[in-house]
C-alpha cells in the first residue's frame, strides 16, 4: 500500500516538473521544443533590436532572434551585425525576401520583419543568409526633420521679403485683382452659354 502511494507520488512529481519546463520554455519564449530552422539576416545598423525580439513575416509571428553578433566584412571593408533568426519550421522565406528592422507601436519593441519575395525565387534553408535594408536612425531621422524645418524657414522667409517689398505688393494685389476680374467674366460667360447654349453653334463675326 504504501508503495504504491509512493509511486503515485512519484508521477505526480514528474507530471508537474514536464509542465513546470513547458510553462518555462513557453514564458522564456524559447523554441526548443519546435522544429525549425536558422537564418542569418545582415545589418549595417540594428537600431536596438535585443535577443529575443520576435520574427516577424507579412505581419504575423513565425521565430525570434537568438544571437545578435558584430563582425568586420573584409570584402567592403565595414562593420556589420548578424542577427541569427530561428524560423518555424514549414514557413518558406524566398531569397529575395526583404528584411527591415520596425518598431511596435511608436516607442515599443523592436523585431524582425520580414516581407514576402516572389513565388519564383529559390527558398532559404539553414543557415542561408538574407541581406537586410537598414533602418534611419534616431539621430538621422532628427537631423533631416532639422533640415526640412531649416529650408521651410528660409522659404517663409524669403515669402515674407517678396511680401514686404512695395513693388512686389502692388504687383501681387493687381494680379490678383486681375484674376478676380477673369474669373468674374468667365463665370458671367459660363452662366450665358448654360442659359444660351446655341451660341456655341454661331460663327463668330469678322
């Protein structure tokens, strides 16, 4: 009796530590347990992206980064990072298949995103390498947002100076008195021809 309470016990104990690793494994975001395989996707800037991060294809999630590594490209003589991408077994990616670095929601998590290339091209397999397109960093992005508001300035600037001038002014003012006179006329002429449309069928005189 008593052994038999004890190998009830001892069932129990495993039952629980096989859910316990699969919570674990489940929570911790790790994929051992699923088939799959890897991707090496390159970078010349990872803007943030950890260990971790999930991967993404057309929008839906398929894997996630498992290493991050930086290496010096002795062929273009630059810097690059490697991230090693796990991949659900059976989701094919096409070699010409486009790689980006997005963010979740505006200040949220990085990922891997991965856009679907054509039908034609051959499938990634193990440790195939896809070519990703590097995202503009914070600093870039605020640099060109300073350069834009910089030339919109000058142009409200040099507005207000053709404005300013009286000559300019005056000439501005008779233009646009001009135009108020055409459009009056045209919409009079409009106004006739809809009360009058056989004169579009008289020849004008000589």
């Amino acid at each position: 009796m008593k052994t038999n309470l004890e190998v009830k016990v001892g069932i129990f104990v495993i039952i629980g530590l096989v859910i316990l690793s699969i919570m674990i494994f489940s929570i911790g975001g790790f994929y051992n347990v699923k088939p799959g395989y890897n991707l090496k996707v390159i970078f010349s800037f990872a803007n943030g992206v950890d260990v971790g991060a999930p991967v993404r294809l057309a929008g839906v999630e398929i894997g996630e980064i498992k290493d991050i590594r930086i290496f010096y490209d002795e062929n273009i003589q630059q810097t690059k990072v490697e991230l090693l991408a796990w991949v659900e077994k059976g989701v094919p990616i096409n070699n010409d298949a486009k790689a980006n670095i997005n963010t979740l929601g505006l200040l949220g998590e990085k990922y891997l995103e991965i856009f679907p290339g054509t039908p034609q091209a051959p499938v990634l397999k193990e440790n195939d390498t896809l070519v990703g397109h590097d995202p503009i960093s914070t600093e870039e992005f605020t640099e060109l947002g300073f350069k834009i508001a910089l030339k919109l300035d000058e142009a409200i600037d040099s507005i207000n100076k053709i404005v300013a001038d009286p000559n300019n002014k005056q000439n501005l003012e008779q233009t646009l008195a001009n135009f108020k006179d055409a459009s009056s006329n045209f919409k009079d002429f409009a106004e006739d021809i809809k009360a009058h449309p056989w004169k579009l069928l008289q020849k004008p005189k000589k």
